[in-house]
C-alpha cells in the first residue's frame, strides 16, 4: 500500500476513533434529570413534612450560634462577592478568559449557567414561597427556597472549573468547593436563608451546568473543532 492510501485510509479511522472517545451528553443529561428530581423531593418534603420543617429550624438556630462579629464580617464579604454587579464581572470575566483560549463554545456555556442559574432561582422564589419554623427567635421569610446566592457561587465555580486548562480543573474545582460551602455556611450564620434553600440553590447550579455540559458534548461531537479535526497532511508516522 503506498504512503498516501495508508494517510486516506487512517485518517478516517483516527477520527471516527477520537469521536468515540469524546464523551456523548447522555451522563450529563442523566445528571441534570436527577437533579430536576432531586429539587422536587427537596422542595415538597421541606414544606409539607412537619419533622423535615421542625429540622430544617434547628439547623438554622444551630449555625447562627456561631454568629461572631469576625465571622459575621467574612461572611458578609463573601456574600458581597456574590452581589449582581459582582457577579457579573466574575462572569464577563470568565467569558473573556474562554474567548482568548479560542473556546467560544465554552464561553458560550458559561454565559448560559452564570445567567439562567440565577435567574431560575429568583423566579422560583416567590412562586414557590412558603413558611418557615422559626426556633429561637432564627426567621426566614417564605419567598427564600432556592437560595441565589448559593445559586450564583455555584454556578460560578462549575463556570471557572469550564474555563480552566485541563491541569489545574482539580485545584479550581478543590478551591471552588470550599468558597461554595463557605458561602453556604455565610448565608446560615447570618440567618438569610434555611438550610433547604441553601441545598436547592446548589441543585439549581448543577442542573443547569449539567445541561451546559450536555449540550457541549453534543456539540463536540456532532461539529468537531478545528484543533479536533485531522488536517490535510495528518497521519500517524510510518513503522
């Protein structure tokens, strides 16, 4: 077989291989259904089931024991972090970081999750609103279940962990972890929102970062990028 069938006939196979590889958005958007499930099951049974109501309080007395002027004041800048305009230069920011490593698609997906995250979440606040126990004197008011803020720090590190290089995702998804929780903890401190709506703002992230990513691996898949796409002159060296 001459050099040039041998490149014709590899370069198909190579690339009919390295699209088996990507991998398809069937476990992305497994992910995103069981998080729609999981944001049903959290949301009926923290209104409708007394005992979970009763627990949902006591957590939230619980952590605001731990409420100290040092601690009110790193939570509160964290919180400040998560404000609209911040957020919104977190995300243009991040938009920005995507473009110059020539990931429009990714880009893109981040767009979507730091917008449509948080905006879900302030939609559902007030069609869903419902009262809450109050157990020493902790109030939250009934239009708080999903938390945005805990929405938008989410969504914020699942947007980050996007962007970043392939070799540091791990750091930024450790670092990110932390800020995320921290921020959940702020907003239990503080008594601004109930445990439950601090859980449904995390799924509300990860729904829609699951769709983003769904929606990238079909992309990917069906529409290879440039870098992804063997060139005229690409075959594997001769043995």
């Amino acid at each position: 077989m001459s050099e040039h069938a041998y490149m014709a006939s590899a370069m198909p196979r190579r690339s009919l291989a390295r699209q088996a590889q990507r991998p398809g958005a069937a476990g992305a958007l497994a992910v995103a259904g069981l998080c729609v499930l999981a944001l049903a099951l959290v949301w009926v049974i923290a209104e409708l089931v007394p005992a979970v109501q009763l627990k949902d309080a006591v957590a939230l007395h619980d952590f605001t024991l731990l409420s100290r002027p040092r601690v009110d004041r790193v939570g509160h800048f964290l919180l400040h972090l998560l404000e609209p305009l911040q957020f919104a230069l977190w995300g243009t920011a991040l938009v920005a970081v995507a473009i110059a490593r020539d990931r429009p698609r990714v880009a893109l997906a981040v767009a979507a999750v730091m917008t449509l995250a948080p905006l879900t979440s302030e939609t559902l606040k007030p069609l869903l609103a419902h009262h809450h126990l109050s157990v020493g004197g902790s109030y939250v008011g009934p239009a708080s279940w999903p938390s945005g803020h805990s929405t938008a720090a989410l969504a914020l590190v699942f947007s980050a962990v996007l962007v970043a290089p392939a070799r540091l995702r791990p750091l930024v998804a450790g670092v990110g972890a932390v800020f995320a929780a921290a921020v959940g903890c702020a907003l239990l401190i503080l008594a601004w929102h109930m445990p439950s709506d601090v859980i449904g703002g995390y799924l509300v992230a990860t729904l829609w970062t699951a769709l983003a990513v769904a929606a990238l691996r079909a992309a990917n898949r069906r529409w290879p990028t440039t870098r992804e796409r063997p060139g005229p002159t690409a075959a594997p060296p001769l043995r």
